[in-house]
C-alpha cells in the first residue's frame, strides 16, 4: 500500500505573501480522517491553526 504524509505547511506569514511560517505537523491523520466523497473539506492544523483544503475523491 502506498503511504502518502502530509505535512501542515504552517499559515501565510503575511497576506499576500507566498512565504510561510512551514509549521511541519504531521497532519495524515487529520487528511485521511476526510470523507471520501469528492467533497472539499477544510482541516485546521491543532498547532498553528492554519486551513488546509481537502478533496478526496472516490476512485469509481
Ligand atoms: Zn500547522
């Protein structure tokens, strides 16, 4: 099985910016807690707070 780990890339450092604040916390749990629905859905990181967009989709 192939294992995917994503990482929280931390909040915008500031608006605009494409720098960021690189957090580092695992979040795979948090990812692979999503439905899978081919929905988007938005995780919080417990760390830093930043939002992170999920979509899983469904293969078939
Ligand atoms: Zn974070």
């Amino acid at each position: 099985m192939e294992e995917i780990t994503y990482t929280c890339r931390g909040p915008r450092v500031s608006e605009d910016s494409a720098e960021r604040a690189g957090c580092g916390l695992d979040i795979t749990e948090l990812v692979q807690a999503v439905e899978v629905d081919g929905e988007t859905h938005e995780i919080e990181c417990p760390r830093c707070g930043n939002v992170a967009t999920v979509t899983r989709t469904p293969e078939d």
